[in-house]
C-alpha cells in the first residue's frame, strides 16, 4: 500500500494553524490531525501524559522518539477505525514535523505533497494571540508569556529549518497577520489545484 498523502501546516505558535486547518478540512473533507491536541489529550497521569507535561510546561519540545511513537500510534488507530481513509482523504498535519529528525523519520510514514507556511513576522502579535487563547483554551503554556517566549525561541532554533528538508516547489507562503477570513480564503485559493486531486492522483 503506497503511504498515506499529507499537507502540513505551518508556522509559530499562535500563527493560526489550528484554525485553517479545522475550516479547511472542514470544507474539503480531509482530516485534520494536531500533535498538541493528541498530547493534550493524553490522560495526565500516564507516563506519556507525564511526558508531554513535564516538557510543555516549560515550552519545550517533547523529545522525537516519543513524539514519533505517540503520532504514528494514534494515526495507525485512525486508519484502522476508518475515521481517516488515506485513498480517498488527505491528512493536514499541524505541529508535525516540529524539527529537521522527526521530519527525516516522517518520510517513511507519509508522503508530504503540500505545505502550508503561515507567516508572522511580528512577535508582539504572538504574544498577544496566545494571551487571548489563553483564556478561552485555558491552556496553561499560553498564559505565562516566559512560557511563550520559549516556544517562540524553540521554533526558530529547531523548527524553522524543517520548510529546508523539503522541495520549495511544493511550500506556500500566506500572511498569517490577516483576518481569519482573509487567510482562510488565501489559503484555500493557494491549496484547491491539490485539493481538487484525489490523493492517489496528487
Ligand atoms: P502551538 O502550535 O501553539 O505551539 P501545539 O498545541 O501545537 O501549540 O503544541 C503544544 C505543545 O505540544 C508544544 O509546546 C510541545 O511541547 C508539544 N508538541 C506538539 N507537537 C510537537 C512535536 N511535533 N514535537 C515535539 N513536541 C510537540
């Protein structure tokens, strides 16, 4: 069987790729899958819920092998319940690869045939994003603006270099500092020739 196709979502924290990618697979009918919510999503109290927080409290990256392990088993389980179907659906990945290793090791899993890079260049503004998260998510990581700086610091040492494991032909760049229409309606205008191919056609 040839490896599931996916698009990436791309960009520091804050720059909106949970919401593109949750209207634009809405839309579309792919699948949109985030790490941070996987994590999130790992019961507390559990060795990899332990993990997972014992690294985002402090804005650090959880390290690869365990991120790896915990994304390929979740994404196997979607493909075994039918709730993702890699020969009629592409799956968005939001927050994966977060550096140049678990970009190398993606490759045996997926096929990345499109990327989708937000752009914000203004840190203030990331800031200020996270800070209003912060109180409708109640995220902890967003509320404590050390914490965000972290992140912020930890995406350009290790994540930025990722968009270089790739082909440029196949990155685009949006203003991630429009309105949430605006970007939306750019970013489905720069991804429908892809999105109008079935994946065993892209
Ligand atoms: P954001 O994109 O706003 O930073 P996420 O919800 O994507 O938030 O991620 C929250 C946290 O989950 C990160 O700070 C990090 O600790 C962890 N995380 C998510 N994805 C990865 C990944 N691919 N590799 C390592 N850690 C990750």
């Amino acid at each position: 069987m040839s490896k599931p196709k996916a698009i990436l979502l791309f960009g520091p924290p804050g720059a909106g790729k949970g919401t593109v990618g949750a209207k634009l697979t809405n839309v579309s009918g792919n699948y949109h899958l985030s790490t941070g919510d996987i994590f999130r999503g790992l019961p507390p109290e559990s060795p990899n819920g332990k993990v997972f927080y014992s690294y985002a409290n402090e804005g650090k990256l959880v390290p690869d092998d365990v991120t790896i392990e915990i994304f390929w088993r979740y994404m196997q389980g979607l493909i075994d319940t039918n709730k993702f179907d890699p020969s009629t659906q592409y799956i968005f990945l939001d927050g994966m690869p977060r550096t140049a290793e678990q970009a190398k090791i993606l490759d045996q899993y997926v096929e990345v045939v499109k990327i989708i890079s937000l752009k914000v260049t203004n840190d203030d503004e990331i800031v200020e994003r996270l800070a209003k998260r912060a109180k409708i998510e109640k995220r902890a990581d967003d509320a404590d603006k050390s914490i965000v700086l972290n992140r912020l610091a930890q995406y350009r040492e290790k994540t930025q270099v990722v968009l270089d494991h790739y082909d440029d032909a196949i990155i685009s760049e949006f203003d991630a500092q429009k309105t949430p229409l605006e970007v939306f309606r750019n970013v489905l205008d720069g991804t429908l020739e892809v999105l109008n191919q079935s994946p065993a056609e892209a």
